[in-house]
DNA sequence: ATGCAACCTCAAGCTAAGTTGAGGTCAAGC
DNA sequence: GCTTGACCTCAACTTAGCTTGAGGTTGCAT
C-alpha cells in the first residue's frame, strides 16, 4: 500500500462524522486548507482529523467558527502538528470551560437569591448590568448582548 | 398621576435595554402579549418587565425564544403574575443551570485526559459520542448536533 | 388645533453555520 | 477505454434572532 499521507474529501467525512458540504464550508472559512490535485480535487492531510476533532469541542464550547479559527491558526501549517502543539490549545480550551463553569455558578448563585425574593428585577437582582460580556453568548442578540 | 398599570413600547424598551424592535419580535413570537389602545399602539403591563428579565436570563442559559415561550406560557396570562409563579419558573432554571455545570465538568475531565495523552482523537477520548444531546447545543449545526 | 416624538405595519436585509440542487468533471476498477 | 461513484463549483435556500427602512398614524403638550 502507497501508505500517502493524504485522505480524500468523503474520508474525512466518514473519519470525523461531519458533512462533506460543511468540510467544504470549513476550508471557505479558513479553518481547513487541503491541498489539490491536478484534477481540483481536495487532499487533506491525516491530522486535518485531529483539526477537525478539535472543531467539533470547540463548538460544543460555544466559540464561534471565527474564533476557532484564530485558535487553529496557531498551529503549524502545512506539516503535521506536534504533540505538544496540540496540548497547549488542549490548555486554553480548559481555561475556556473554567471560565464558563465559573460564570455559571456565579449565575446560579445569584438566581438562587431570586428565588428568595421572587424579584427577576433588572435593578436589584444584577443578574445583568456586569458579568455579561465573557461568556455564555448563546445566539442570542449581537446588538444587546455586546 | 393616573398610575396606570400600562406602559409603551418604549417605556418597556428603556426598562429592560431591549430594542423597541426585539419587544414587537417577541410579541410575534408569542413572549409578549401587549393590549392594544384605540389607536393601535401596544400597552404592556409594568410585569411585562420582569417577563422580558426573564427571556433574558433564559437566553443566557441558552435557551431559545420557542423554549422560552414554553416555559412563559405557565405564568397565568393577563393578570400580574405573583411571587409563587415566579419562583417555580425559576427553580426550573436552577436546574437547567446544574445540568449546565454538571455536563461542563464532565466535559472538562475528558479533556484533562486529552491533555494527558495529547490525542483529541475521536475514538479514544469520546469527548463526543454521548453526552451530546443534553446542553451546550450553541448556534451550531443542527443537522450535525441533532 | 397643531406640531412632533413616538408609535404603527410590512418588507427586506443581516449573521452564523450550514444544506440542497443543478450541472459538470475526475479517477479507479474492470 | 469506459463506466460509475466520488468529486467539483456556484447559487439559492434554511433557521434563529433580530435590525433597518419606507411610508403612514397617534397622542400628548402647548
């Protein structure tokens, strides 16, 4: 077996459970850049599998395609990413999660004293007004929430 | 003065830092049910306050308008909603919030053994796989997620 | 009774993250 | 050498959650 270090379009779809229309859509946004043959036919490499793993958690972890992006420019293109290369992105998802668990315990806390006074009152509850901008986005409203 | 219990559009809208435009959305999509004036202007009663708080905070937890809706449809409708209303709607967030952590957590100690081993590789870590439907579902895609 | 800010509706546009379909090309096995 | 499944592009459509704009009406203060 030739053993090539590249994969097609349809394997790396059937490696990573994503659509071949949004492995498509990925490399559009920057996130995949897979080499052609002379035919226009995508070559990924093997550890695009890994990049697109790395995709599908950081979405889970609400980050948009953009900022992943910015995450995934940071490892080196074009050869295969190290161990280590991947370990320290491994790190600042952590420290994404710990952020969002904080923020949410903070949240229920402050809920929690709602409950005593039954008020969801813009003015004394504060469960706005700070603490908005870090996480928990959600789809919500750009124009309200930022 | 009168002190009605009716207020704007705009009244409501200053109150709460939600467009004058969102409030008519939310009206469409069932959140809001504002009387109308011969004239066909909205007149919100002041509890509709605490009811937009609500679909704010609820939207933080990530919860959509339709969800939202859901959950609004249990407080009894025209009449001011009391103290007792309140507080189950928001003993049922308290758990969408524990939920929330519980499946953070669990998603953090998966990672913390990624960073062991460095892999993010889908068969080993199954930081996918299960645990998926639960929360966390972001803006992302729902033909993938669902 | 008039001015004007605040309200109204309806249609179109926006972003994110894709999917779907039409119409055409590539490459690998027989 | 030809067939056929996998691949290509490009444009249009989808859902959520709004905003923006055009063109018109209301209602409160003077």
């Amino acid at each position: 077996m030739p053993q090539a270090n590249f994969i097609t379009i349809g394997h790396l779809s059937r490696r990573t459970g994503v659509a071949v229309s949004a492995l498509r859509f990925y490399e559009e946004k920057g996130l995949l850049h897979p080499l052609r043959t002379g035919g226009n036919q995508r070559r990924f490499l093997k550890s695009d599998i890994r990049r697109v793993s790395f995709v599908l958690i950081a979405q889970k972890l609400g980050l948009g395609l953009a900022e992943i992006e910015e995450q995934l420019a940071k490892l080196p293109e074009g050869r295969n990413p190290t161990l280590a290369d991947w370990q320290k992105i491994s790190r600042a998802m952590r420290e994404q999660i710990d952020d969002k668990i904080r923020l949410l315990n903070r949240t229920r806390n402050q809920l929690d004293q709602c409950i005593g006074c039954g008020c969801l009152s813009l003015q004394k509850c504060q469960l706005y007004n700070k603490d908005d901008q870090l996480g928990l986005k959600g789809p919500g409203p750009r124009a309200v929430l930022d």
